[in-house]
C-alpha cells in the first residue's frame, strides 16, 4: 500500500473520529464551550455548513453529520479504501 492510500486512509479514519466527536460532544454541550468543543467546531463546521445549507430544514435534528458520514464512506469505497 502506498502512502498516498495510507495519507488518505488516515485522513478518513481522523474526519470520522472527528465528526463522531461533535455528534457526541453537542448531546453534552450544544454550545460547543472550551477548548475542545472549540475544536470539534472549527474542524468540522467547514464540512457541516455546506451539507446543512442544502438540506430542507429539519426542525430540531440536525442531519448534517448523517450525510457527511454517507459521503466520506462512499469517497472510501470509489478510492478503494473500504
């Protein structure tokens, strides 16, 4: 495996951690206050508000991250890396 396949491998596996990180921090804290909640904003925000912007509107559940999970797998299935 090369280490392009292994860069994006890793970077999947880390956008995935990620954004599970926010689904679950926002149950606790849905200010995303402090440090870390700072940092599960600003990292995955700029892959939310795209997705977010062309969803309908639906009311208090947000499905953003639901999409963005749907997307990063089929981006590793057409790279081959699922």
């Amino acid at each position: 495996m090369g280490f392009v396949a292994v860069f994006l491998r890793f970077l999947l596996l880390a956008l995935y951690v990620v954004l599970l990180g926010r689904v679950l921090y926002s149950w606790i804290n849905p200010r995303f206050e402090g440090p870390l909640g700072r940092f599960l904003f600003d990292v995955t925000e700029p892959i939310l508000r795209p997705i977010r912007r062309a969803l309908p509107h639906g009311g208090a559940i947000d499905w953003s991250p639901l999409i963005a999970f749907l997307v990063l797998s089929v981006v590793a299935g057409l790279v081959g890396l699922r």
